[in-house]
C-alpha cells in the first residue's frame, strides 16, 4: 500500500499539486474556529493515530463542538481512506 501511494505521489504534476494547495490547503481555507461552539448538528472527526497533528487538532475541536465526537484509527496516518479503507468505510457506515 504504501508503495503504491507513493508511486501515485510521485507522478502527479508540481504545477497542479502548487496549484491545488494555494487554491484549497489549509492555509487558503477561512477559519471557522470561531463558530465552532454554535454548530449544533453532531460531528465525528476521524484521525489517524499516527497523524500526531491532525489528531491533536481534533481533540482541541472536540472541546469546542456541542456534539462531537472523536475516532481514532489505529496502525494509520493522515490517509485513512487510502491507508485502511475496509475500515474508513465501516467507521463511516456506523455513523448513518
């Protein structure tokens, strides 16, 4: 698995990938961290217990949502979907 998402990584395009991270990464994206305590619907977050700083993140979100809820993934990183997607979609199936 690894082998193949690298080889994947590998072939995409610089320009697309510069591209894509000045149009939707996290740094062009608005923050909402503020509005966070005033969305009432649930929220799961789903991180990877090898992805130190996003699951750190969720935690933090966590306190701030009134319904929230927060899975980890074991043996995963930042790629759950790509990494163990048997059980990204099992986790996403429990929910609904």
């Amino acid at each position: 698995m690894k082998a193949e998402i690298r080889a994947e990584r590998l072939a995409q395009n610089e320009l697309g990938l510069a591209n894509s991270l000045r149009g939707m990464g996290t740094g062009a994206q608005r923050s909402y961290w503020d509005s966070l305590t005033a969305f009432a619907r649930p929220v799961i977050l789903l991180t990877g217990e090898l992805d130190q700083k996003f699951y750190r993140k969720a935690e933090q979100m966590k306190e701030q949502f009134q319904n929230c809820s927060h899975i980890v993934i074991n043996g995963c990183g930042h790629a759950i979907h790509v990494e163990n997607p048997e059980v990204f979609v099992t986790m996403i199936e429990k929910q609904f």
